[in-house]
C-alpha cells in the first residue's frame, strides 16, 4: 500500500507525462488487438465464404480453380457440365438439395450469375447466415435480376432501375452490349462482406435469353434479332452451367459421393470439399498471416520504447525526489521497486485504455468495415493469442521499468539534498 500510494503520488505530480505515456502504450495496445482481429476476421471471412455445403461440382480442372470461379468468382471455368447431367445427379439418394450455378456475362465490372431460386434457399456463409433479400423481391421474371450489396452501392442502382448486361466478363463499359435484351432490377441482397455482393444473379433462363439469337458466339444481324417480349421461361431450354452446389442427405456420405462423382463416366467431373479446398488456399496464403504477426510485435516494440523514452526524460525531473527517499531511509532495492511498480501500473492502465478503446472502435465501426472491405469483426472479443500478447505486454512494460530504476539508483547514491541550477 505505501508503494501504491507513493506511486499513485509521483504519476499524479507528473500527470502530464503520466498521460501522454499511458495514451502511448493504450495506442500501442489497441493497434496490436485490431491488427490481430482483423487477421482473424481475415481468415474466418476467407475460409467461411461459403458453408453447409458439402460438395461443389464443376467441370474436370484443379480444385483450387474450381473453388475461385464458384465461391469468389474469379477466372472462368475451362469447360461446362450440361443440364442434363446437372438434372440427373441431383436426383442421386444422396443429394438433399442443389444449387446450380452459370457464370456468364458482366456488367460494368461485375460479374453476372446465373442461378435457380435454390440459391436464396441453401447458400450459406459464416455457418448459419442465409443470403437475405434486404430490398424487393427475388427474381420472378425471365428479365429480373438480383443485386448484390456492393454493386448496388457503387453503381448507385434502385429497384425497378433496368440494366443492361455486357457480353462476356469486362472492366468498365464493355465492348458488345445486350442492349435489345434488358433487365429490370428485382431485388437487393443484404451485404455479406463475400464476393457475393460482387456479382449480379438472375436466372438461368434470363442468362440463355442473352444469347438465344447469337450463332457460335456472334452477335445477330439486325433481322435475326429475337425480340425479348417474345421469349418467355417456357420457350426457353437450358444446355449447360458452369458448376452446381450440393447438400448431402448425411455427411458421412459425403467422401463417397465425392469419389462417385469423380469418377463419373457421363462426362468428366470434379468434385471438391470447400471448407478444405479453402483452408488449403489459406494456408498457402501464409505470408499475410506472417506479416500481419511482425506488424503485431512491431506495435508492441514501439509501445516499449515510447515508454522506456516517457521514463528516462522524467527520470532527471525526479533526481531530487530519490534523493530525498534515499535521505529518509529507503534502500536503493526500495527506489527500484517503486519505479519497477510504478512501470507496471503505467502499462495496466495502458493496457486497460488500449483494450477499451479497441473493444469500442470494434463495436462502432465493425458495421462499415464489414460493408466496406469485408471484414467481419463479431466474435470473441479475445482469444488466446490476444491474451498471450497482453500478457507479454504487460511483463516486457514492467521490465523495461528497470532500466531507468537502476539508472535512478545510481543517481541517488550520487545526488545531494541542494538543488542544482
């Protein structure tokens, strides 16, 4: 008690530089705990892109192929499956559901998706988080689409507002518009921060009336134009899509199925584990996870030396006041415990600052930064990790306190009682 009262004593007398230490650790501590979550945020936001989803299928490539063109839509695939395959193995014993999944067009620098209304049924992402319609409807129409989050927020779209898709996948503008077959705007999905508010979703039939008229891939001449209001979902008949989704009846059925699918001799195909294939991936992103670490002890380095710097610049305003401990009876072992203590309640307090303060830019900004870059911040607050860089926080802040404590010790056997000008 008579070293926390002296302590409590001399930070208050200094409360100046009392402050801006404390503010310097709490700042340290609160970088190291963001840049932390959001290293977690990171990988949960990765690797749980998509879940409950047992098997993806797709054309004979490479897993990792396969995965980026599915879940983040990214490349092309190099062949497709056709319907007639897609329809008959989903009425496999061991399929509980499907969801067939068409890359095509674009629009604007968006791709476009071509999908059933098993999508707003079964896809899922983070577990049990279900893709929601946060505005309108789901398509109905042959001419509706969905949008996601992103793409209506940056291209500034309503619902109701039409659309006109670019044939194949382009930046900007694009080169060969769908002009004389335009969509309407159904529905607005609820942000994720997936790729799925990158991509727009229609239906399967809407993606064959882009290229009902076009012959081995050339647009039509003026007179071949096939008008849109004469195609309906009826008229229409689809050959092909790019991948299908599917939910097993049993998980434990999951392996064989994949090894049936596999080995399929209707047409080559590939079926992956996302959640593996993904945390695969991930893995082989390990160097974002190793920066993100020395970023980490960086910040903990630096709260050290902004308070092994706050601590020695004080040490000399304070040369009379171990002079006057060591005057009425302290031992030098005494003058270097206060200090030591004193450098432990500093980094406490730092700690405690810092952790609040992250806790509540987490909380107030969480929101944005998940519409924003895609990070989904909720969770634990702590986990191991961040409890074991506390930890060393607070061992390494109380021994740096040494190092100025020794330093006073010896400057008090030297110091008088006189003041020096």
């Amino acid at each position: 008690m008579v070293f926390l009262s002296l302590a409590l004593k001399s930070l208050k007398n200094r409360s100046f530089a009392t402050i801006l230490t404390v503010i310097s650790i709490a700042l340290s501590v609160m970088l190291l705990l963001s840049v932390e979550r959001a290293k977690r945020a990171a990988e949960q936001g990765f690797t749980q892109t998509i879940s409950k989803t047992d098997l993806i299928v797709g054309a004979r490539s490479g897993p990792l192929q396969l995965i980026l063109y599915t879940v983040f839509n990214m490349g092309n695939a190099t062949h497709n499956i056709s319907y007639e395959t897609y329809e008959t193995l989903k009425k496999h014993p061991a399929i509980e559901w499907t969801i067939p999944y068409s890359l095509g067009d674009g629009h604007r620098g968006f791709r476009v998706v071509g999908t059933t209304e098993d999508f707003f049924k079964h896809y899922h992402y983070r577990g049990q988080q279900k893709v929601k319609v946060a505005q309108g409807i789901e398509f109905k129409e042959l001419f509706d689409v969905v949008l996601g989050a992103e793409v209506a927020r940056k291209l500034n779209y309503r619902i109701g507002d039409k659309i006109v898709v670019t044939h194949g996948v382009t930046k900007g503008e694009g080169i060969q518009d769908h002009g004389d077959k335009p969509f309407v705007v159904s529905g607005i999905l609820a942000s994720t921060g997936t790729p799925l508010d990158r991509a727009i979703y229609m239906q399967l039939e809407g993606m064959e009336a882009l290229h009902v008229d076009w012959q081995e891939g050339a647009a039509p001449t003026k007179d071949k134009i096939v008008p849109a209001h004469q195609l309906s979902k009826e008229k229409l008949h689809v050959h092909s899509i790019t991948a299908f989704f599917v939910g097993t009846k049993s998980r434990i059925e999951t392996l064989s199925l994949q090894r049936e699918l596999n080995t399929y001799k209707g047409e080559p195909l590939l079926a992956i584990i996302p959640g593996v294939v993904l945390s695969e991936l991930w893995q082989g992103l390990s160097f974002v996870e190793g920066v993100l670490k020395i970023i980490s002890w960086m910040v903990i380095a630096v709260g050290f030396m902004a308070m092994l710097i706050a601590l020695t610049t004080s040490l000399n305003e304070r040369r009379r006041e171990m002079a006057i401990l060591r005057a009425i009876g302290a031992k030098s072992g005494q003058i270097v415990g206060l200090l030591v203590f004193e450098s432990a309640l500093l980094t406490l307090l730092g700690i405690v600052l810092g952790t609040a303060l992250a806790f509540t830019l987490a909380l107030v900004l969480g929101p944005w930064i998940e519409g924003e870059f895609g990070l989904y911040l909720a969770g634990p607050i702590f986990m191991w990790k961040e409890l074991m860089y506390l930890g060393i926080t607070f061992i390494g802040g109380t021994l740096i306190g040494l190092i100025p404590a020794l330093r006073a010790q010896n400057l008090a056997l030297k110091d008088g009682l006189s003041v020096r000008l």
